[in-house]
C-alpha cells in the first residue's frame, strides 16, 4: 500500500516511528494509501529547511523567479490531466471537475508570472532639498499554507504562486483526507528548477497545525476551512506574532426575482447547488424565490436534478460521491432534520442509486422547499449537496435574509432588471457577489473572500491583495555626502 510521505528540502522524508492515517478513495469506499501524519520535530525540519532557502531565494533576481515560474506553468498545462486524476481518486469529484479546479488554479500561477511589475516601488526625486525617497516591497520570509480537502490543488495554489513569486519559502500543509495532489505539485517545482527548501510539504493534524501557528521562524499563515477553525488559526497565529488570513465556512444566497428567466436560474441553482456533492465554499445552498415564482421554479430545478448521474467521478458521471463516510453521514443527519422540522422534500438524496463499485459515500442531490430562517438546514454549512429553497414577498425581504445571515462569502441575484442588479450589488454585505452568475469566483487579478464570519484577517487571496500579503513595505529616504547639510541639528527634521 502507498505510503504518503512529507517533502522537505526537495526530497521525500518519512520518519519510521510517523503516524499514519488511510487514505479513501470515496468513489468505493476502499483504502488507497497511508499518509504519515507530522511530528512537531518534523514540521521543524520542514520549517529549518524553509528557513535555510529564504536568503538565497529572496537574493534570486526577478528575472530568474519568473523564468522557474513560466518552466512550472508550461509543466503543469501539459501534465494537469495527471493532478485532476489524483484529485477525484482521493476527493472524489468528477474528472471534468478536477480539471477545471486545476485550470482555476494555474490562473493564479500565470498571475504571479507577472511578479516583476507587481513588485515595482515608487521614487520621488527631490523629496526634500537634495533628498530622495523611495519604496520597496520584500518578502516576509517562511510562510505556511494550511489548506483544505475540496479542493486540493486550487486553494494552495491560491497562495504558493504569489508567495514564491515575490521571494518568500513555502510549508504546505494540505488535508490529510486528499494529501496526494501537493506531493505531485512538488515534484513538478522541483523540474521547474526551484531550488530545493524553497516548496515543503508536511501532512498532518493538529499537531503540526499547530507547531506552524507557534514557530517563530513562519512569518505568515493563510488558511481555508471551516469557520470555527478560520477564527482559531488567526487568534492563534496572531498571537504569536503572524499575519494571518484564515478564510472561513459559507452560507451563500442565490435571489431570483420575478423578472429573471427561470430556465437560466433552474440551470444555475443545479449546477451551483450540486456540483461538486455541494462540498465547495461558493456553492448555492439557500435559494430565495421573490414573489410568485416559487413553484415554477422548484418544479424546473427538480426536472432538472432528476436528469443527474451520480457515481464513480472517472466514469463520466455529472457529480461524485462526499469525500468520507462520517461526512455523508452527517450531511444525511441534516436531510432528516430538515424533513423533522417541517421542510417540504421535492428529492430525497438518501436512496441514490450510485454508478460505482464498492461502498462509496454517496448521498443524491437533495431538494428542500418552503425552507424557513429558523431551520437547521437554513443555518448551518451543510457541505452537501443540500438545496433549500426559501421564499420572500419582496427583494427587500429576500436582502435582509442574506445581510442577517452570519456568513458574508459568495451571493447571486438572478434579474433582467439592471437597476435591481446595480442595487443589490450596492447593499449586499458580502464580499463576492455574482450577477446572473452563481459562483461568482474572481479572476486571479482580482482578489477571493468574503465578509463577516467568512474571513479572519484583513487580507483577502491572491491579487494584489496576495501580494501585499506576502510582502512588507520600506521606505527609504536617501541624501548623499553634502557639505552643507553638516552640523549639529537636534530639532525634527523640516521638509524644505
């Protein structure tokens, strides 16, 4: 059986006395592997080779940084059918899925190739008589990724692109559920010529989270998971003196008004609501119908639900199964809530007939109707592919569902109106809004989070808000040798 092993310093490293914990593939429910499960010693060693590299890769020169950035992009755009396989055996979404994750991701690495104009400073001349000033940005050193299982490659490569790019080192430590997918990108740094300490990858729990948050050799975090441990990253890591960006749990709204074309919205509500199981933190889970197009649109996104294959995500199906059995489990527990406490079932996943092998976690699209605010379904991260259905009278009322709502990660309207679209946009306090779009995910020049209990930090992903991220900025004031600026002065410096 494979065992997954930590890349530290360009080299594979897996201590004898490790712990060790299965890796599944969902689609059958049969163990794949063992990843060994970090030590603080060995996430140190993974942070003193970080630590050894961050001189000599923050002296590499723009031009060097970017060539190694190109060589990995062009190795990752001929090979990134190999990484989009490993990603549905270990996570379990379908193939097409996997390679669209994958593309998603190299965005961010085609950003960073433009890192020589993004690292420009400013220059004023003769700021004051005979004095130039001017502004740097460098890198902050070792820098950690804490990232999680739906998506196993793009949410790293959220991060790594942009922090490699502007000189700083890298630990990963992705979900020990779906290991596998980082260990590949490694590899590939490696035949892009990245010298070795500057990309590590350890697998573990808590522990080596939590040696991460406490080093003080890593001089940043960025995280992606669920809220409560988004707000325990940051607390923890910025106590101990980091700049975190933790980016936390969702619970998107999608609007459809009365105007909208209801065959357009049904096809968004599906395609948001279930690709991926659900198990994305920009899916649709909480659909809100304006006015009296409740029943029309129901009755099209279940006609529409009920065309889906489930199954085996390598035998062409439309959606995989959840990514382990306690997970499908706990997903179920929410339908029978839901059904408990009144909410209408139009289609009840929990009977799928799955094109599989083996025992897989699979669960079938699930829709909820006549969904009410105090209902557990409504309220909590499912992560599933769970669609509740909630009705308003008015935009306004649908508004102050989604402003009241915790979470501020990803929202949609659906409207021909332009004037309704300009003003939810205006008042929607959340931070990715898509328009007649349902998972309104930036480009990678633009930056990825949310508001509220969606983000823990100031900073958002990639963009320039990565880049400032992952850098620090120094200003220099300069004036050379001039005799006439000599002699004792013990007053503020005057700008003259």
């Amino acid at each position: 059986m494979q065992t997954i092993q930590h890349w530290i310093n360009g080299a594979y490293s897996s201590p004898a006395d490790s712990r060790h914990a299965d890796v599944t593939n969902p689609a059958t429910g049969k163990v794949s592997g063992r990843v060994a499960l970090a030590s603080a010693a060995v996430v140190n060693d993974a942070v003193a080779a970080a630590a050894d590299a961050f001189p000599a890769w923050r002296d590499t020169s723009l031009a060097r940084r970017t060539q190694i950035l190109f060589s990995f992009r062009e190795l990752l755009n001929a090979r990134k059918g190999e990484l989009a396989a490993i990603i549905t055996s270990e996570h379990g979404k379908v193939l097409d899925d996997a390679l669209g994750e994958v593309s998603r991701g190299q965005e961010v690495v085609e950003f960073a190739c433009g890192i020589p104009h993004l690292l420009k400073g400013g220059y004023t001349e003769n700021a004051s008589t005979k004095v130039d000033v001017h502004s740097i940005r460098q890198p902050v050193g070792p820098v950690a990724i804490i990232s999680p299982f739906n998506f196993p490659a793009m949410v790293p490569m959220w991060f790594f692109p942009v922090a490699i790019a502007t000189g700083n080192t890298v630990v990963v430590k992705p979900s020990e559920k779906d290991p596998t997918a980082v260990n590949w990108v490694a590899e590939l740094w490696k035949e892009a010529g990245l010298p070795d300490g500057v990309f590590n990858v350890v697998h573990g729990d808590k522990e080596a989270v939590d040696t991460l948050l406490e080093h003080p050799e890593i001089k940043s975090v960025s995280f992606v998971g669920s809220t409560p441990i988004a707000k325990y990253v940051y607390e923890k890591g910025t106590a101990a003196g980091k700049r975190v960006q933790a980016l936390g749990g969702a619970k998107n709204h999608m609007i459809v008004l009365p105007d909208a074309d209801l065959d357009l919205a049904a096809d968004a509500a599906v395609s948001a609501g279930y690709g991926s199981a659900g198990e994305r933190c920009m899916a649709i889970s909480a659909l809100v119908a304006v006015g009296g197009i409740a029943d029309e649109l129901v009755a099209k996104i279940a006609e529409r639900t009920r065309t889906l294959r489930i199954g085996d995500g390598l035998r062409g199906t439309d959606m995989g199964p959840l990514v382990t059995k306690a997970h499908r489990e706990k997903v179920a527990g929410y339908i029978e809530a839901g059904e408990a406490s009144g909410a209408t079932v139009v289609l009840d996943g929990r009977q799928v007939k799955a094109d599989a092998e083996g025992d897989g976690f699979f669960l079938g699209p699930t829709l909820f109707d006549n969904v009410t605010p105090d209902m557990s379904v409504y309220t909590d991260e499912i992560f599933g592919p769970v669609l509740s259905v909630v009705r308003a009278e008015t935009y306004d009322e649908a508004l102050a569902l989604i402003n009241a709502n915790p979470y501020g990660n990803g929202t949609a309207i659906f409207t021909n109106d332009g004037g309704a679209a300009r003003r939810f946009e205006n008042e929607v306090e959340v931070g990715m809004v898509g328009i007649n779009v349902p998972i309104p995910v930036p480009m990678a020049y633009y930056s990825f989070g949310g508001w509220k209990n969606s983000l823990f930090g100031d900073s958002h992903a990639h963009g320039t808000e990565g880049v400032h991220f992952f850098t620090r900025g120094k200003v220099v004031t300069t004036r050379w040798l001039d005799p006439s600026h000599g002699g004792l002065n013990l007053g503020f410096p005057q700008n003259a």
